[in-house]
C-alpha cells in the first residue's frame, strides 16, 4: 500500500454549476479531515451475475445497474469551510442540492469524482471545550483520474468549539447544552435511465433531528418539555469574528424526553427534536447562517 505524506491528506471541493460536470476549479475549498479514515470512497457498477442452463444449456451473464460512487468526509468545523459544508447538505435550490466536485490522491493517483450530493450530515460535539466534528455521506454520478490537480498547500485554522456559542432551547438561555448531534437525512431519487452512469440525483425529501443533552436550571422549561408540544432550537458559534447558527426555528416536535436525576449532580436530560416546516419562515425547517 503506498504511502500518502502528510501533505498530501488533504482534498478540494468546487461547486458544480451542471451536475456531473467537472467544475473549473477556480476557487476550490481545500477540506482537511479528522481520523485516519477520513475521506472514503467507492464505486461501484452494481454488476449481477445471471447463470443459466436453459436453452442452449450453457451459463450467461447479464450486466444490471449502473455505476455509482459512494464517498464518505469526516472533518472538523472550520469556520473556512464549515458553512459551505453545512449549505451543501442543506440548502435547497429549486428543490434539489448543489453538486459539487471533488479532487485529492487516493495513493496511487489524483482522482477526481463528479456529480456529489449528500445523503447524510451530521454536525456534533461530545462534551464541552470539543471541536464541532462534521461529517458527510455521499453519493455521486461518477469517477476519473486527473491532471488538473497540484499538491498546493494547507492553511492551517481552528475549528469552532462547542463552549464558544450560545444555546437557546424555547427562547431561554437557561437550558445548557452538554453534548448535541444534529443530523440531517436527505432522500435522493437516484435516476438510473439508458447507459453506464446516473442519469439524475435529485433532491425528494429530508428528516432534521437533534438529540442533545440539557442541564436544567429553569423548572419552568422542564415541566414544558415533560407536557409536549412544539419546542424551537437555536445553536449559536463563534470562533473570532466568524459565526456560526443554526435555527431549526419553532416548530420542533419534542420525539423523545428522558431525565436523568442523579443522587449527587445536577439535573439532566436527553432530548430529541424533529424539525418541522415553519410557515412563518416561507417553509424552513433548518436555517443556517
């Protein structure tokens, strides 16, 4: 297995304007991972072998399918590149995601792959005083090695913390956030059609959900949880004077509710919130700015 330096570990994103097709590469977005299997990819014809002994009595193959590339990007949330990331598995235009392009070396060669939306997103911190950790579940129309594509450089930054921001559960700053993953699950229409490649990837459906972890010091705010009913979640970050929020507005369904009331400590929850579409925001359920 060849070995890829440091330098090297590290891959460009550009925005497609037509999917599937290369971009020009003007202004990439240089994406450095987090863990040593950072950035994964696959694909895949989805080739089936039929084997037979009817008629000529001789077996036979058929090829089904078509090719498909599978990727998955963890990385840290950097205030370069984390609300480009996040709009990409988010933001909705026309109602369908921005494809963007990707471009790094796998060991061997520099590969670019095409056609890439995200299936999956999850932004999340464990604890406290933790970088927010990003990641990205992808599927794309196809694959191809490249020229265009230059070692270049890495300009170290980072990421924004979890204990730089503010946390708003219903409006009060009284409910502390110990640990949040928030996700979001987009359903794409994979479009098969006439040749080897997909012929379209659209954008149909989307489920937005956080669970995190609260510690109470309003009685108020917990008897609202424990009665139900809609609920607004606002997650604000600073690193500098970059910011970072995410509004998943006022109309989260309150999915799950479980104290925890420890003999010495404080009083904790978990929480899970379904983001629901919000009138009042021309049809948002997820805003991120």
């Amino acid at each position: 297995m060849p070995i890829v330096a440091g330098h090297q570990s590290w891959l460009e994103l550009a925005k497609e304007t037509t999917w599937g097709t290369s971009p020009g590469w003007t202004t990439p977005k240089t994406i450095i991972g987090r863990g040593d299997d950072w950035f994964a990819y696959s694909y895949t014809p989805n080739r089936t072998l039929l084997m037979t002994n009817i008629g000529h009595g001789r077996p036979w193959r058929t090829v089904l399918g078509v090719k498909r590339a599978q990727a998955t990007l963890r990385t840290w949330a950097f205030p370069g590149t984390a609300k480009e990331l996040i709009d990409w598995g988010t933001k909705l235009t026309n109602y369908d995601l921005d494809s963007y392009s990707a471009r790094f070396r796998d060991g061997v060669r520099a590969v670019e792959l095409n056609g890439l939306k995200v299936s999956n997103l999850t932004l999340a911190a464990a604890a406290e005083n933790q970088p927010l950790e990003l990641e990205l579940e992808l599927v794309g129309k196809q694959l191809s090695t490249t020229t265009d594509w230059s070692e270049g450089t890495y300009t170290e930054e980072d990421p924004y913390l979890f204990l730089e921001g503010t946390y708003t559960v219903e409006g009060s700053a009284n409910a502390r956030v110990r640990s949040f993953n928030l996700r979001v699950a987009n359903t794409l229409d994979e479009g098969i059609g006439v040749g080897p490649d997909l012929q379209w990837l659209m954008w149909t459906a989307r489920q937005v959900t956080c669970d995190l972890t609260l510690v109470f010091e309003d009685t108020g705010l917990l008897d609202k949880f424990e009665s139900g009913g809609l609920a607004s979640l606002k997650l604000d970050f600073a690193r500098g004077a970059n910011t970072l929020s995410l509004d998943m507005k006022a109309r989260c369904d309150v999915q799950n509710f479980q104290v925890r009331r420890p003999l010495a400590g404080v009083l904790t929850a978990d929480v899970t919130f379904l983001a629901q579409l919000d009138p009042d925001s021309t049809g948002d359920d997820l805003v991120v700015t």
